[in-house]
C-alpha cells in the first residue's frame, strides 16, 4: 500500500507516520532539495510538484493521496500537479482526503454549523477553500474518484499548543465575550483520516472538530494551571491593537458539530475537549 502527501507538513506527516507503522511506503511533495534531502532522511520517496514525470512516478500504484496544501488565488496547487500525473501514471487511488477548513462557513453568531449548513465565508482564504472544494467534488466525480471533504478547526498537538505559547512567554489572554472556538488534536484528524480511509465514501465531507467548542481565554487559563505559571491577565478584545489576519479570526463565532464524522465513520475523538488534550501533551514530555 503506498500513500501520497501532497504538502508533507503536520497534519500530514502524523498521518503518514501512522500508515508507516501499517506497513504502507510513503511518498510526498517536496519544495526544495533540503526538504527532498529530509524526506529522504525519513524514508519518504520525494517528488517536485512541478516535475510531472516525477510526479507520475512517484503516484505509480498509489494507494491513497492527502492533500494538505493551502489554495491559492489560482485555486488549489495539488489539482494542477495531481491530475495530470495521476492519468500519466494510470493511477487510480482508492482513496483521496483533501483538507479544508470550518472557516467555509463563516460567522454563526455562534449557533451550531453542520456539514449541510450555508457556506458563508468571510475571509480571501475561506471562500479559495470553498472553491477548492467544489473543484475536488467536479474532479472526483469526473475521474471516478473516491475524493473526501474534512473541515477541521484549530489544530493543536506537541509542539504547537497553549503550552507552548505560555512557555515561549506569548500567552495572551484575548477575551471577547460570547465568542468560542472549535478545536481538534492532530492525533484525532489522524484517526478520522483512518476511519475514512477504512470507509471511503465519494463526495463525503466531514467535520473533525472535538466535543467543547470554548472560549479561547479558558483553554489558556487551563494550559496555565497544568504548567503552574501565572494566568496570563485579561485583555480586552476591542482595546487591543490586533492585526487584521487576528481580528479576522475572530470575527467568526461558531460551534461546528461532529456529530456525521461518528455516525459514519464510527469516530471518536480521543480528547474530547482541550483538557484531555493538553493534559496528555504535557503527560507525554510536550
């Protein structure tokens, strides 16, 4: 079995990492020589998405394919570099997973969002993600290809949580009331990539979010008590001199149901709220 990360990064290489311990060979994109050079370091086969021949050997006997890549104004890189290669090499996955985000359906006011709700993006790289997945969905249908949607939320894991940000001294405490968040462990994108892989289902979309959508300023608090270091204070979100990128973030207020991805995939997040995560993050040395 062989897999094809199309942008190897950390969503993606967790996924990969656990493929590997199935026994399957990995393949992937790769930007430059140094990332090649540490592709190969790891047993990864590296292919530059601009070089088809490469590209259409390395998808030779593919199995599955994740994309991870962001899109672009000119839409999504991995359907230009993908398509073309994939009918070179004859290649026909079982299974195609494409990375979107909860950021297509825009602000709810906070309500609850499903798979089946509006799609209101409200920012450039939301409405790029909204149309990257309808051109997948014509793709996969076009192709006969078995292409699934999954729209995560905020993704944190070792390395990249608010225990980090408190230790590096960048915890911010930004409070804006009413607004909550949906968050996911990389651990658990991973298992509902798995599950999907093991149930594949064509034009599926699901969305891989946790239990406890929650203020942001609570999952510092928290990752503060865990450390023993001072909660960092309040700060007041309309007295803040944020950048546009955070002020767009939040600008968003929604809670984003998961309840799809358990019913037919028979998913379970393994941290169903930010405790459990960050608690097994800092038990495991993170």
């Amino acid at each position: 079995m062989r897999l094809f990360v199309f942008g190897p990064g950390y969503v993606g290489g967790a996924f990969a990492r656990a493929l590997r311990g199935r026994g399957w060979e990995i393949a992937a994109t790769a930007r430059d020589d140094q990332q090649a050079a540490r592709l190969a370091a790891q047993g990864v086969a590296a292919a530059d998405p601009a070089d088809r021949d490469a590209m259409a050997a390395a998808l030779t006997g593919v199995s599955a394919i994740l994309v991870t890549a962001p899109p672009g104004a000119d839409g999504c890189p991995a359907l230009a570099a993908l398509v073309p290669a994939l009918a070179q090499a004859s290649a026909f996955p079982d299974w195609i997973g494409y990375l979107s985000t909860t950021g297509v359906y825009g602000d709810f006011d906070g309500r609850w969002v499903f798979e089946t709700s509006p799609l209101k993006a409200q920012s450039v790289e939301g409405a790029r993600r909204v149309g990257a997945e309808r051109d997948w969905r014509q793709v996969g249908r076009g192709m006969g290809l078995t292409v699934t949607t999954f729209r995560l939320p905020g993704i944190y894991g070792p390395g990249r949580s608010a225990l980090d940000r408190l230790r590096a001294g960048e915890g911010r405490r930004i409070v804006k009331p009413g607004q909550v968040f949906s968050r996911i462990h990389v651990d658990d994108i991973v298992r509902g990539l798995l599950a999907s892989l093991d149930r594949p289902r064509a034009g599926g979309v699901y969305n891989l979010v946790d239990d406890l959508p929650a203020p942001p300023q609570d999952v510092l608090e928290y990752a503060a008590k865990l450390l023993g270091v001072p909660v960092p204070p309040d700060l007041p979100f309309n007295e803040l001199g944020l950048s546009p990128a955070t002020r767009r973030f939040y600008a968003e207020n929604k809670r984003v149901s998961n309840a799809l991805a358990k019913a037919e995939l028979g998913w379970r997040p393994a941290y169903p709220t930010y405790r459990e995560g960050l608690a097994a993050i800092l038990a495991a040395g993170g």
